[in-house]
C-alpha cells in the first residue's frame, strides 16, 4: 500500500469537495492519486457510487460490503471524523491503516468495502 496525503479538503474555497475517497482509494489500490477520478465530483444522486463502480469494474474490481468483524483485509472505511464530516480511510483486520487527512485522526467506522476481483463475488454469490 502507497499512502497518499488528500490535498482538497472540504471546505476548499474552490467549492470543490474533498478528495480523501479516491486517496484512500488510491493508496489501497498502489495507485498515484492523479491516477483515479475525483468520483465525488459526480454529485447528481447516486452518480458517485455508479462512476465508481464502473471504474472498478473497468479493472476487474468490485465492492464487496462487509461488517467491521469481517475485515479480512485492506479495505476502505467509511465513518465520521473527529472534525465532524464524513470520511474515507484504509482499514485492514487489526483497524485503521491509512488515514488520508493530514491530521491522520481516524474515523468512527460504520461501513466496510473490500475491492475485490470481480469473479471472486461472482463465485461466492454461486454457493
């Protein structure tokens, strides 16, 4: 794993919203940041999610949901951080990994993703 620093933050001047999703994706994934989209800039309803997918798909990739007792590998964590807004960090079996903010604070985890290859949940969903 790369971890990567975010660098647009939510309360960017620019109105833009911060990037620690395709950080933590990034650094989960060896990637350089530059290297995945801003997904989060797709702000229609339930446009993110669907960008992302499909670009996960795209690499062979998918979501696979899990409960925080199930971490089983480096996934990304979606939770509340200490400033008070949602957010995105790396998370492995043993908890926090990478927190992409500066502050490297953590989060309060409430839902769990594991990137996995796509005939991987294909296989799982056949039992």
């Amino acid at each position: 794993m790369i971890p990567h620093t975010q660098t647009i933050f939510v309360n960017d001047p620019r109105g833009i919203p911060g990037d620690c999703m395709r950080t933590a994706v990034a650094s989960l994934m060896d990637l350089p940041t530059e290297a995945v989209p801003h997904f989060v800039l797709f702000d229609a309803p339930g446009a993110w999610f669907q960008v992302f997918t499909l670009w996960l798909r795209g690499r062979g990739l998918t979501i696979r949901p899990m409960r925080g007792e199930d971490v089983d590998q480096p996934c990304l964590a979606i939770g509340m951080s200490p400033r008070d807004v949602e957010h995105v960090v790396v998370w492995g079996p043993n908890g926090m990994i990478h927190d992409p903010h500066p502050s490297r604070d953590g989060i309060e985890p409430r839902q769990f993703w594991a990137l996995v290859p796509t005939n991987l949940l294909d296989r799982s969903t056949d039992a």
